[in-house]
C-alpha cells in the first residue's frame, strides 16, 4: 500500500508541476486552439489551479477509503460539503468575488475532505501494520 500511495504522491508532483506549465502556457494555448486571444484573470487562474489540486490529493486517499470499505467519515465530509456549499458560494459572489467566488467557496468545501480523509488513511494503514507487528 505505501508503494501505491508513493507512486500517487510522485503522480501528484507531476500534475503539479504539468498544472503550472499549462497555467503559464494558457494564452498560448488557447491562441492555438480557437485562434482568438481570451483574457483571464489571474484570481481566476489560481483559485483553479488551488480546486484542481485539492480534489485531486483528496482523491487519492477517498481511493483507498472506499477500498477498504472506510466511508463513514467520507460520507459525513460529503453531506458537510453539500450542505455548506451554496452558502458560502452565495456568500462570497454577494461580497464581489464573482465567479472567483464559486471556486473559493468550493475550495473551502474541499479543504475538510483534503485533511481529514488523509489521516483517516494513515490510522488506518499504522493500525494494520501494528496487528501484524
């Protein structure tokens, strides 16, 4: 299990790293492909870049919770989630943050998933290499 979730982190370095590349080149790339040139704000950008990364390190760990049959706590993440999201999206495009707004507020969301599935996996890997110890 700890060779797949190195390989994981090694995989997530590199989509990091592939994500910073692709923001850099976006002009560039969106030239290209639709021959027109579309302006992004930089908030816009990052807030993106800050959700994709987020739910991506959060899956790696929902993985392996749902494999070892572990969904309490996912499940329990997810209803917060449901229940506070449009709020607090509401909340932050009331305040002017626009559509920048619905990706912060699911940033925020996000970030419970983010820290605690992470722990939860790691109890439970310690745990199982402690019953064998």
């Amino acid at each position: 299990i700890n060779k797949v979730f190195y390989f994981y982190y090694f995989s997530f370095i590199l989509f990091i790293i592939g994500m910073f590349i692709l923001n850099y080149m976006l002009n560039d790339i969106i030239i290209f492909w639709i021959d027109k040139q579309i302006i992004f704000s930089n908030t816009l950008l990052i807030s993106l870049s800050i959700y994709i990364t987020l739910i991506s390190y959060a899956s790696i760990y929902s993985f392996f919770l749902n494999g070892v049959n572990k969904i309490n706590l996912s499940m329990r993440i997810i209803v917060f989630q449901a229940i506070v999201n449009l709020p607090i999206c509401l909340l932050l495009i009331k305040k002017g943050y626009g559509i920048e707004g619905v990706i912060i507020g699911n940033c925020l969301c996000i970030l419970p998933a983010s820290v605690m599935t992470p722990l939860q996996s790691f109890c439970i890997i310690n745990k199982k290499i402690k019953a064998r110890v």
